[in-house]
C-alpha cells in the first residue's frame, strides 16, 4: 500500500527524471540500431526506407565485406597490434612500478616524476621526431614501430595507477615473505602480482581501448595497405565504396561489433578503467 | 641512472649481507631499466627533439641550420601562415567553449539525475558510456552518412516531424559545418563527464544532502549549495580534459570534413594544421618538418601552460568552495 503514501510531487519528479533518461537513452542508442539495421538492407533500400526494418534480413552484404575485401586483414592487425601494445605496457609498466613503489633508492622520486611527466604532453605533438627516428630504426610500414609507440606512450598512466596501487600494500607483506626466504622475483611474482590483478584489469582497459581505436600514428607510420589497422582501413574502404551504403554500413557495424561486445560483458570495468586517469 | 642503494635490506649477517644487496641492485636494475630505455628512446627524446627541430630549417626529412625563431616567426607573423594559425586556433577555442556548454552541461545534468539512483540507473550508465568505447573514425563516418544532405536520416527526419525548412546540407556549409563536427563530438564523449561527474557526486558524505533537505531545502538549493560546491574537483578534471582534448581535435574533423578543414577551411583545426603542415597537403603539396615542429611546440605551450594554469585557479576555487 506503499504508493498511495508517495506525494504526487515526488511521482511526478520522478517521472520527469526518467523521461529525461529515456530521452538520453533514444539519442545514444537509436543511430547505433539504425546503423546496424542499415547493414541487412540493400542500399537502395535504405534510401527509400532508412528508418523501418529491413524488408528481409539479408547477409550478402557481410559476404561481400568479408570475402570481397581486406577487412578481415584490418581486423586481424588490429589485434595484432593492440595486444602486443597492451603487453608491452603491462609488462614494463608494472615492472617499473612495482621498483618504485616498494624499494627505497636514490633518484626514486625524480625517476617516477620523469615517467609521470608524460601523462601531460600529448604523444601525437612528437609525431615528426618519431617519423624519422622510426625511418633510422626502419620501423616505418611494421606493426612493431606502433607496439613500441603504443608501449611507451601507456608507460605514464600504467605507472602512475599502478604505483598508487602497490604503495596501498602493507609491507609486512614482502617483509614477511624475504624472513621466509623468498627471492625477490618470487616475492614479486607469488605474493604481490595475484594481488594487484584488478589494477592489471584497470591500466588494460586504460590503454587497450584508445590504442584499438587509433587512427592518427597508423595515418602517419603504416602505408602499406595490407598492414593497415582497422580505423586507418575503414577510410580506404569508405573511399573505395562511397556509393554503396549498404556496404559501408556493413563495415561500420563490424567495425564497431568486437568492441561494443565486450562492453557488453564488461561495461563496470570499462567504465571504470576509462576514467581511470580523471579519478583519484 | 640506475645507482641505487638499496635502503630495505634485511638485517643478516656479513657475507650473505653484500651478495644480498647486490643481488638487489642487480633485480632493481633489471626492473627499471628497460621501461626506463623505452621510456626515453619513444617518448622523453622524440618529445625534447620536437623542442629542438623546431629552431632548425629543413629540406625534406633532413635538418640543415639553426634559423632561430624563424620558423615561429613564419607562423605567427607571415602570411598565409599567419591567417591559418589564427583561423585554426580559433576554431579550436570555439569547439572547447561550445563543447564545455553543451557536452559537459548536458554531463552534469545527468549525472546529478543519476545520482538520485532512479530505477534502471545501472543500464542508463551502461548505456550512456557506450559510444566512449567506440572508435570516432566510427562515429564520425557513421554520422557524415546521417548527415548527409539528401539521403541522411537527419534532414530526413526533420522533414518528418514537419522541420523541413531547417533540413540543410549540414557537413557542406562553412556555417554549420564546425558546429555539426562539436555536436556530434558531445554525442560521442556525453557519457565520460557524465560518469566523472557522477562519481564525484556519489563521494560527497550522503549526510550533507540530509542535512540540508532537513533545513527545508529545495532540489535547486541542494543542487546549488551543497552539490555544485563540492563537486569542485570533478569539475576542475573535466574543464582540463574538455580543453586537451579540444586542442587535440583531429579525427572527426579528419574523417567528416577533409584534412583542408573544409568548406573553405571553415572546421580547420590546429590537429589538421599540424598534420597537412609535417606530412604535406593535398592541394598545396606544402610539407616541412621545420614548420611542422614550431606548431607542434606552440601546441604544446599552449596546452602545457593553460593546463597548469588553470588547474591552480580551479584547485583555489576548490578550496573556497569547500
């Protein structure tokens, strides 16, 4: 009997607050449906009718993207490229963190600071020196050159959440574990390492979105099309099928698909991992 | 670089003692030196180098003299570079000052909804961050065939809802063209202040909001008094991010407009400015590194500076407010 206690003013609050939701729900949701639907209509279908179902859910246009063209090649260095990138940081981010935050030394401090001082100038402004230090190293046209970009521009931001999260460790921690007897890799890798694995999560997330979506160093460092990542060849294929927008559409879903899914499953700690750098 | 005593060394005895601390030295070293080599040879010397090209002239990819401030002086004061710095920047300053109003307005407003915990707000947040995860080469293609002219769904559906007269080729026109691009970035990065904002809210002690709905406070005055003031460092976060990221606006305006800032270089940015001045453009077959690098460390002035300036006058409201 609870509602009939409930002011009208506080029903109706609370309506107009879920009006506005929904309102901001329909704007971000409703051009992702169509696009999607858009990509199981002809193109003239979604001249005529762009807003209403298509007239039969027809996958020749995805046959034609995915046989027809190099999408799937994108796709593949994406990961490619992505996943070794993230490794990287991972691996050398919490390899420096880890020596910082739990070992007292001289320049402790100034190192840290040096690695932190990226987190405020943005990468892409490096871009001319990278270009020719990239050209020395021939590095130019391989997926290495942007693991390596990728890698040491994510050192900042995995340095600083994962210091913060190694300094919260009680020290008895590896104390305890040194009068045991444990060498410090062992210390590192059997006590401390299960611990932070929900930071290891965060600073992945942190870097593995933005470096999966990049399109500016592949622009400039991978001209090759059959190394191009998946950003940088969804612009050959829209210059190469501008008319067909049944086409186009299929790649753009397709594109979008890999990452929209896993947010699907893991939307907390994408959330979380990309505001990792604006929260404390 | 690596010279480090170790200072936690456990209390043992002699000789066990001296290899110990070595080992130490020995495990610091293989920790911090590769990250810190890496560090070093893709961003601290590519970033210092930007520094010191800048001051020198260039034929192709190859340094020939020290010019001084030549290059800067080109940019700032020669025409047609001149004219193009100042029409970028500027177009930079308005992307910032309308996506502020708009995107972090619109952020605010519902996050303070939000906050509320009305029914479903876990599938609105979900459903609010989405587009944040998607590629904006993504975004902005998808939204360049929405707006386009004839057969887009916008002017499609304005004629629908008996708009017609506001249809227009929205992409096509130096009036609309930038404010299109800033629109369809607030619907792209909407959900990440929203979140910002919201987590800021929901760490303000719940008993700050009781004690002034008990002092007979309306929602506006809990909004007003007791949100807005302490949400001060939220705030700060997303004025900073909001700026950098309009300094570094280069996507969307790439892939919905052209590398020219068209029409008629109305949606030129500084991003696109700094690209078609190092790696060459279309029409002008203009390429120089000198010129290229004197932006990129007028860029990076830019940002550095306002950055750091403003995080002080915002971190001083912060504590009035508070």
């Amino acid at each position: 009997m609870r509602p009939v206690a409930v002011p009208i003013g506080r029903w109706t609050w609370a309506t107009l607050v879920q009006l506005l939701l929904l309102a901001n729900t329909v704007l971000v949701l409703y051009p992702l449906v169509i696009m999607g639907l858009s990509a199981f209509k002809s193109t003239r279908e979604i001249f005529r009718n762009p807003f209403g179902l298509p007239a039969r859910f027809q996958l020749d246009n995805f046959l034609r993207v995915w046989e027809g063209t190099n999408f799937p090649l994108y796709l593949r260095n994406s990961l490619v490229v992505t996943t070794g990138s993230v490794l990287v940081i991972l691996t050398l981010g919490t390899m420096a963190a880890y020596a910082l935050a739990r070992y007292e030394f001289r320049g402790n401090e100034l190192l840290y600071l040096f690695f932190l001082s990226g987190l405020m100038l943005p990468l892409r402004l490096a871009v001319i020196p990278l270009f020719i230090e990239l050209k020395a190293l021939q590095l130019i046209n391989s997926h290495l050159g942007l693991v390596c970009i990728y890698g040491a521009g994510g050192l900042p931001s995995a340095v600083f959440i994962l210091t913060g999260f190694f300094r919260s460790l009680p020290r008895d921690l590896d104390n305890a574990a040194r009068i045991d007897g444990a060498s410090e890799a062992q210390i590192l890798f059997r006590v401390i390492l299960p611990l932070v694995r929900p930071a290891l999560v965060i600073v992945g997330i942190y870097n593995l979105v933005p470096v999966w979506n990049d399109f500016f160093f592949p622009l400039v460092f991978i001209q090759d099309d059959r190394l191009k990542t998946l950003p940088q060849g969804m612009t050959v294929f829209m210059g190469q099928y501008s008319t067909e927008w049944a086409v186009l559409f299929v790649g753009l879903t397709l594109a979008a698909l890999p990452v929209i899914a896993l947010y699907v499953v893991l939307s907390r700690q994408f959330i979380a991992g990309l505001t990792a750098g604006a929260l404390k | 670089m690596v010279r480090h005593l170790p200072v936690l060394a456990p209390p043992a005895a002699g000789g066990f003692r001296l290899s110990r601390r070595g080992n130490r030295a020995l495990w610091l070293a293989m920790l911090l030196v590769p990250p810190a080599l890496f560090f070093t040879v893709f961003v601290a010397y590519p970033i210092a180098s930007a520094l010191v090209y800048s001051f020198y002239g260039w034929v192709g990819v190859r340094r020939t003299t020290f010019v001084g401030l030549a290059n800067f002086q080109r940019l700032l004061g020669q025409q047609p570079f001149q004219g193009w710095t100042i029409n970028a920047f500027w177009h930079n300053v308005i992307v910032f000052v309308i996506l502020l109003i708009i995107q972090d307005g619109l952020a605010l407003l519902l996050a303070i909804l939000l906050a509320r915990n009305p029914r479903g707000t876990r599938f609105y947040q979900a459903v609010f961050f989405l587009p944040v995860t998607l590629s904006l080469v993504i975004v902005g293609f998808q939204w360049k065939l929405f707006l386009n002219p004839i057969f887009g769904i916008v002017n499609k559906l304005l004629r629908v809802a008996g708009l017609g007269a506001l249809a227009q080729p929205w992409l096509g026109q130096a009036e609309t063209a930038l404010l299109a691009l800033i629109l369809v970035n607030a619907w792209r990065w909407l959900g990440f202040p929203t979140m910002v904002f919201l987590a800021g809210i929901r760490a303000i002690p719940e008993e700050y909001f009781e004690a002034a709905r008990l002092d007979g406070a309306n929602e506006w005055q809990v909004v007003r008094h007791v949100t807005w003031p302490l949400l001060a460092p939220a705030v700060t976060i997303i004025v900073i991010l909001t700026f950098i990221g309009s300094f570094n606006w280069f996507e969307l305006p790439y892939v919905m407009a052209g590398v020219d800032g068209p029409p008629n270089r109305s949606t030129d940015v500084l991003g696109l400015y700094f690209y078609r001045t190092a790696f060459g453009e279309i029409s002008a077959g203009l390429q120089e590194f000198g010129l290229g690098s004197a932006l990129a460390v007028l860029m990076f002035s830019v940002i550095l500076t306002v950055s750091i300036v403003w995080t002080r006058i915002l971190r001083r409201r912060e504590v009035e407010l508070a």
